[in-house]
C-alpha cells in the first residue's frame, strides 16, 4: 500500500508513525483521520504546526 502526498501528489513518502506519513518533498507530514487529510508543518525544533487548509497556505 503507497501513498501519494496529498500535496505535491509524489510518492517520495516515507511512513513515521502508525499513521502519520512524511513527504520528502513538500517537508511536510500528514495523517488522515475521519476521512480527511491533515497537514502538519515540520518546525525547526521538531514540532508539528498543524496547516489549515483553509487559511490559503496551500
Ligand atoms: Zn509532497
């Protein structure tokens, strides 16, 4: 089973969690949950900044 990063659409994924996958590409990592995507930004200190999607960041 592969996944396409749900933003660039590339398959340079690598899984990190039990559901979380990490785009090499975009540096960005994502999960689903409840059917919908949800991107999180990789802060320097390496925490998560969740993305809204609907603040036009993407
Ligand atoms: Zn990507």
């Amino acid at each position: 089973m592969s996944f396409k990063c749900p933003v660039c659409g590339g398959l340079q994924v690598g899984r990190v969690g039990s559901d979380q996958y990490y785009c090499w590409n975009c540096f960005l990592e994502f999960n689903y949950a409840k059917g919908r995507v949800n991107l999180y930004e990789v802060a320097e200190d390496g925490s998560l900044l969740a993305i809204d999607e609907s603040a036009g960041i993407i």
